[in-house]
C-alpha cells in the first residue's frame, strides 16, 4: 500500500460516528474511501451539501453532482443541496465537527500550511475553501507524508510557509506516525509497524514527546 | 404580459466586450455556462476582468479555454490552480490575480454585491492574509476593524457588469432552476450584475417550474440562452471525467 492510502486509511479511523465531516482535495478524499464498517459520517462538500454518497458508474454520473475537487458523488437519501455562501458559512460557523485537510507542512503548534508555495516570485495555486474549515472547524486533521521528495521532514518546529490556519491543528497523521497536538506540544501516539520512537525522532524536525498509550499504528 | 427573456445567444453576448467586468458560475468545472463561454472564445472577447470561484478544471471544462486564450487580464476569485491554463497565465504575468479570497468571503462579498450592501466583516484569514509582501500587486492593504474584541477585514461588496449563471430550466420570465451541487451561488452572481445572462439546459412554459423550486427569480435574470441540452451536458461531463481517469471509460465498466 502506497503511503498516500495508508494516511487516508488511518485517517478514516480518526472519525466518530454520527458527525459532520468534510474531506479535502486529495489523500483526505481518499479516506471516504476507508471508512470502517458500522461508521456513519455525514460528509460535507464546500461547494454545497450534505450527507453526499460515493463516486458513482461512468453510466450513473450525473454531471451537477460533483465534489470539491470536482470529482463526481451521488446523492443518496437524506441529502441535502445548499448554495455555497450557506455551505462556507456552515464552515465558518461551526457546524461541522471535523475536517481532514492535505498539507505541505505542518507545525507543533498546530499551525497548518496548505495553500501556497512560491512560483515564479508568486504564492501559488489559491485557498478554496480550506481557510474556512480551519478557522471554524473544531477538530482539524492534518494528512500529509512525513517526508517531501527531497527528505525534509514536513512536521516542522515552525513553518515558514503562509498559514491557512495558526494553531488549529489536533491530529496529524503521516505515513509514519500519528500525532496529538496539545497545549503542552506535539505528542506521538502512533508509529507505522516496525518502527520505532527513535526512527520517528530522526525523521521529525518537530519536538515531540511519547504518549503513554504509545503503540503501533493499526495497518 | 409579453415579457420574454428568451433570446438568442449571440444577441444576449454582445454585452459583453473587450474589457467587460463578468461574473461567471462555476466550481472547479462543474455549473459552467458552456456555451456562453465558447462564445467569448469564438469571439475572441478578451481584456476581461473575470470575478469567478475557481478557474476551472485541468484538462477540458470549457472555462480554461478562457484563460488558455489570453482573454482574462484580471480573476477575483478563491484559487488560481484549478487549471494548467490558469495557473501559466497567472505564473507567467500574463494575467492578475491581485490576492486570494477565502472561498466564504468570496461568496460574501457577491452576495453583499447582489443585495446592495457596502460590504461584509470576515475575522477569517485575520494575520495570515494582510501579512506584508504576501501579495505584492495589492494596491492598497487590507482593511482590518475591531468590533467586540474580535479583528475582521473590510471586505467590499462584489459587483460585474455582466454575469453569466448556469441553470438547469428556465421560463420566459426569467425564473431559473437549478440542479444538485451546481446550485453554486449562481442566484448571488445573477443578482450582483447590473446585466445578467442566464444559460440553461431546457427552456419550459411558465408554470412548469414551481415557484418553491425557481431558485433564481426572474427579475435577477435579464436574458435567457439555450445552452447544451441536459443530456450533452451529461455525455461532455462524462467524457471529461473519463479523460481525467476519474471515472473508467465505459468500455471497462461494461467489461467489469
């Protein structure tokens, strides 16, 4: 398994049956993908509803049914259509309980980076709606690979990147470990089987200490 | 009584030229106003300042032909990567995207617009957006107030010359329904331009729309177009999608 389905399918485990979700662009869409049997979510899409269902056929797609990435849903029973100005006011207000978010960094203060990387003297591509989700969000999770492509580790003591949200990070989960952000700092909970707190340390630019509980991730 | 907004597409385009500020429907190539847009293309309408959510989607939605032309010299909207076409225009200098708007306030600050408000107070993107040198062609920074121990910008109201929404069915008054996700906030677009053209996939007899189902009045709406047909709408949709490998061709699926 790819380290892109390992983050989302661990993500998956992080949700709590019965609340409102909304899944980001890319490893977080993914999760829905991994959703424990038993595990009712109702999923949110910014661009306007609630309680949308999994891609459909090629036959079955109806082109006014998609995602926030564009990627076609279906609407099952208990739907529900609102314009996007309600939709990101939903995010705003409150009224979604959890979100899991890609990123290109994250911090120890759980200050969370997504939106923008230089190019051409630029900042680059654009926010959508991630902005909202951090500002009134409660619970964000944050789904990343621990290390870029060039082997610098993408926890960060502190990122220098521009923030989509400062401090509104509670889980981070890599390829390679889960973390708890608590007032008192990051705290690892989780290592990828065979690992151990050791190897997460010489991979992590981020301080962290050890949670009790520590164990390996579930794969 | 003789109201009839019904009209042909290219009476209802020749509103918009050359340097025209549009509002268009949209997100990430779904809810696109199809054939108004292969008209500015056609035409070559370009100079255009194009106040729209995102720029549409990599590979085929026809609203990066827009961009892959040249024809947008200005976008206010929430994201400048939704598309390759966009993204090299806006990375080369060719076209401007003064700041990013956070979807929520983008979709506040037209619906201000729509219904004749100043503008609106966001405590989103509060110390992150106004941060100094983040967005360099911004002429004047961004405007920060407190009220009631909270710090929120100044956001003006959004407001186009014209604006182009995509509905699903429309009267001859004007009345536009939508359908699932491409709802969008198409009726905030409509009501925040001083002409607006909705495009359709069916135009139907007044009444066969029910009134709790016009989510677009028709005193927003100016001019009707017929665009594709729901059912080429589906079929162009599907083929994109297949393109993107986001859906498999219908040749696997039948296999499978």
């Amino acid at each position: 398994m790819d380290a892109r389905h390992i983050i989302a399918r661990r993500c998956a485990l992080e949700l709590r049956d019965g609340e409102v979700v909304n899944l980001g662009i890319g490893i977080p869409t993914l999760a829905g993908n991994y959703l424990p049997p038993g595990l009712s979510v109702i999923l949110h899409t910014e661009n306007g509803a609630f309680g949308y269902g999994p891609k459909p056929s090629t036959l079955g797609a109806d082109s006014d049914m998609s995602n926030a990435s564009g990627e076609p849903i279906t609407m099952p029973p208990g739907a529900a259509i609102m314009d996007l100005a309600t939709s990101l006011g939903a995010a705003r207000n409150g009224y979604i309980s959890t979100t899991v978010l890609g990123g290109l960094e994250v911090d120890q203060e759980g200050t969370l980076a997504n939106w923008a990387s230089r190019r051409n003297g630029r900042w680059w591509p654009g926010i959508g709606g991630a902005m909202d989700l951090c500002y009134g969000v409660p619970r964000v999770i944050a789904a990343l690979q621990h290390i870029d492509k060039h082997g610098h580790s993408k926890v960060r003591k502190r990122t220098e990147l521009p923030p989509t949200g400062r401090r509104c990070v509670k889980v981070i989960v890599t390829d390679k470990a889960v973390f708890d952000v608590t007032p008192g700092g990051l705290v690892l909970r989780e290592a990828y089987p065979g690992l151990a707190v050791e190897d997460i340390r010489a991979i992590t630019e981020a301080d962290f200490t050890v949670a009790d509980n520590f164990g390996p991730m579930p794969v | 009584m003789s109201i009839n907004k019904v009209m042909s597409l290219d009476d209802a385009m020749a509103r918009v030229t050359p340097g025209t500020r549009l509002m268009m429907g949209e997100f990430v190539g779904h809810g696109e106003p199809a054939a108004c847009i292969e008209w500015l293309i056609a035409h070559n309408v370009g100079d255009l300042t194009l106040i729209t959510n995102t720029p549409g989607l990599r590979g085929a939605s026809p609203m990066v032909g827009l961009f892959g032309a040249g024809l947008v010299r200005e976008l206010i909207g929430t994201h400048g990567g939704t598309s390759a076409e966009a993204s090299d225009a806006y990375l080369s200098g060719k076209m401007k995207i003064a700041q990013f708007f956070p979807m929520g306030t983008w979709a506040e600050k037209v619906r201000a617009g729509g219904v004749g408000l100043g503008g609106v107070l966001v405590p989103v993107g509060v110390g992150i957006l106004d941060a100094e040198g983040l967005f360099p062609d911004l002429g004047t920074p961004k405007r920060t107030i407190e009220l009631n121990g909270q710090s929120y910008f100044v956001e003006e109201a959004l407001r186009a010359e014209v604006s182009i929404i995509k509905g699903w069915r429309a009267d001859r008054l004007g009345n536009i329904e939508f359908r699932y996700t491409s709802t969008q906030n198409q009726r905030d677009l409509a009501m925040a331009g001083r002409y607006t053209i909705a495009e359709v996939n069916e135009i139907v007899e007044v009444g066969d729309i029910p009134p709790e189902r016009v989510g677009c009045p028709g005193p927003f709406v100016n001019a009707v177009v017929q665009g594709y047909s729901l059912a080429e709408q589906h079929a162009r949709g599907r083929e994109l999608m297949i393109k993107l490998g986001r859906l498999p061709p219908l040749s696997d699926e039948e296999d499978s």
